[in-house]
C-alpha cells in the first residue's frame, strides 16, 4: 500500500491501468495498484490523456477554465487584471483557483475591432503582431479602401484594424493650403512674339472623395487648368497689348481655373505671376526704347529749365532797367564775387582812380 498527500493548492488524478478513475482534493490517501498526478493549481493544467476523457468527471471539469480557440479567433488570458499572454487556435485548461482569471475573446476575421479592449492593450507587444495601426495627422484627411474598395473617409486620429488577410489600404490627402509653381512656360503673343512667363498659385483640397475617387492626379490636373488659361490670355493679344493689360492676367486666370478646380475638388485661393521674360532681341529694343524715352524726358526737362531761367533774367533786366539802385546793387554783387577771388589790389596813379571807385559805388543823384 502506498501513501499519498495532497497538499494545499494541489489536485491529484487517479489512474489505475491507465484508466483515469477519480480526482483529488487535499488530504492524505492510500492505495494499493493505483497511480496518482499531482498538479499545482496555480498553474495551467496539461491534460496526461485525452482531455475529453477527463472532462466527463464533472466534479473535474466544475474545477477548471477550458477556453476553446477557433481558427479566426484570438483570446486575451488576464490573470489578476494582468495580460499574460495571447491564446491562438487551440484547447487550454486552466485551474479555478485563487488566481483570478480573463479571458478576452476577439473574432479576426473582421477588421473593425468591436472588442472591449482599451488602446493600452492593443498597444502590448502581446497584442500588436495581430493588430493593424493606421495615424492620420492633423493636416490630413484619408479614404479607406479593403480590399479595394473604398470603404469611407478617415478625419485625423489614431485607427486600429485586426491584422488578417483582408487587405486595407489608406490613401492621405494634405488638406494645407499649398503651392504649385508653374515656371518656364513658353508661349506666342498674338503677334508671334515669344514669351516665358513664371507664376504660381496656392490652393487647398477641400473634397478630397473627388479630389481622389474621381479624379487621377488632381494635382496634375490643376497645373494643367493654369497652364491652358495662362496660354489663352497671352495668345489673344499682341506684345503691346499685353503690356498694358498684364494688370489683367491674374483676373482672368483665377476666372477661368476656379471652376475647374472646383470639379476637381480643390478650392484655388491665389494666383500670381513671378517674372515676364523677354527673347533677347526683344529685350535689345526693349532698352534701346527705354532709354530713347529716357533721353527726351531729360531733354524736355532740360529745355523746361532753360526756358524757366530766360524768364528769370528777362523779369530781372526788366527791374534793374526801371530801378537805377537796383542796378547798382546788382553791379556790386558782381563786385563782391569778383573781390572773393583777389587776395592783393595794388593801387598806383593819382586821384583819377579814387573818383572812379566813387562813381562805381556811389549813386548819382
């Protein structure tokens, strides 16, 4: 006869001839051919045959947690509120015991988690292998598409999916407004004469399901818009022309694309034009012109000037003729300016030269 004790915390299984027989709690137990497994009940439990033989004792089954797993499923082991591990397809036991047990089950086989699960736990390198993590920034908008097909629009925000053979893909829109430079453009005035011409725009996506679903690079397609109105104003006039209406370009040009951009799903918000270059010999004349225009207003200047200080001597021969005093302050102010530039006067001769300087300074009566 053997003696066998089950101590607190252990469940023993009884086999005799490798038939499973009964199941025992603890205590103190003789046998005589029986063979007994002893088992920590804090542990999980791995069955020594066949699990579906030990589970029609029904005291044995009221005493453990089987969790089926099917294919498409994941389920979430907590023990304590603590996450343990992830249980795949397959059969698990474990103890009622003194450790509390949660089990979490999610179906894969969708993509929307539907689960009560917080962020944290998807988060957990547990977790993650079986979870999909898309961010949208602030300045984005994005459509979704599974399996090919669009399944609707994501605003910003943090988007988990469960990770299976559905595939998803997510195509993001900047929703800024942004700038398309539209340089190097050649093209014919009216008169055949060859410009290039740079600009630029800004604009802003503000539907992006037709910016995106129905439409193939609306960004290219807006270069385009800009480019054909900017071709169809210069084209309509001669060089001339269109260097008194160049005020005029940006007008027309925001008329014409604004409604385009509109089917499109972009809203335009500005349009300017950076530089007009000339073809060099365009540019030759060009300055030879300028520089001719330059010349007669320096002329017409010049002759303005002249024709002012004749008038100003005219008025003043006119005064001196009628006031004898002024005369002789004029002929004094010459005098002075004269006697600025004498540093010595050497004065040889008799009275004569005295009645002179008289005559010269003092009036007549």
């Amino acid at each position: 006869m053997n003696m066998v004790k089950v101590n607190a915390y252990q469940v023993g299984l009884v086999f005799k001839n490798g038939e499973y027989k009964k199941i025992l709690m603890a205590g103190t137990y003789w046998f005589w051919n029986e063979v007994v497994y002893l088992y920590d009940i804090t542990k999980p439990f791995v069955a020594p045959i066949e699990l579906n033989i030990l589970l029609q004792d029904k005291a044995l089954a009221g005493i453990l947690h089987v969790v089926e797993v099917k294919d498409n499923e994941i389920v979430l082991q907590f023990e304590n509120g603590l996450l343990k591990q992830v249980l795949s397809a397959g059969r698990y036991t474990y103890w009622k015991s003194v450790i509390e047990y949660e089990f979490v089950r999610a179906d894969t086989s969708k993509i929307e988690i539907t689960e009560n699960i917080v962020r944290a736990i998807l988060m957990n390198k547990l977790v993650a292998p079986f979870v999909r993590i898309v961010n949208v920034e602030s300045n984005e908008k994005a459509l979704l598409f599974v399996d090919g097909k669009y399944a609707g629009t994501l605003q910003s925000g943090v988007y988990n999916w469960w990770k299976n053979n559905i595939a998803i893909s997510v195509a993001r829109v900047d929703v800024r407004q942004q700038q398309l430079e539209i340089n190097g453009q050649e093209i014919l005035t009216k008169d055949k004469a060859a410009l290039r011409i740079n600009a630029w725009a800004q604009y802003k996506v503000t539907d992006i399901e037709k910016a995106v679903l129905q439409n193939k690079e609306y960004d290219k397609q807006l270069y385009v818009a800009f480019q054909l109105a900017l071709r169809e104003f210069v084209a309509g006039y001669s060089f001339d022309e269109l260097l008194e209406k160049k005020e005029s370009i940006v007008l027309f040009v925001l008329q014409q694309v604004k409604v385009k951009a509109m089917d499109i799903g972009v809203e335009v918000n500005g349009f300017g034009i950076r530089d007009i270059i000339l073809p060099g010999d365009v540019k030759e004349i060009m300055n030879q012109v300028l520089i001719a225009e330059k010349k007669a207003q320096a002329n017409t200047i010049m002759r303005r000037e002249e024709t002012a200080s004749t008038r100003s001597l005219l008025n003043t021969a006119k005064l001196m003729d009628e006031n004898a005093m002024l005369w002789k302050l004029k002929e004094m102010e010459y005098v002075e300016k004269i006697a600025d530039k004498i540093n010595n006067i050497s004065v040889n001769g008799n009275g004569v030269l005295i009645d002179q300087l008289k005559q010269i300074f003092v009036p007549q009566k």
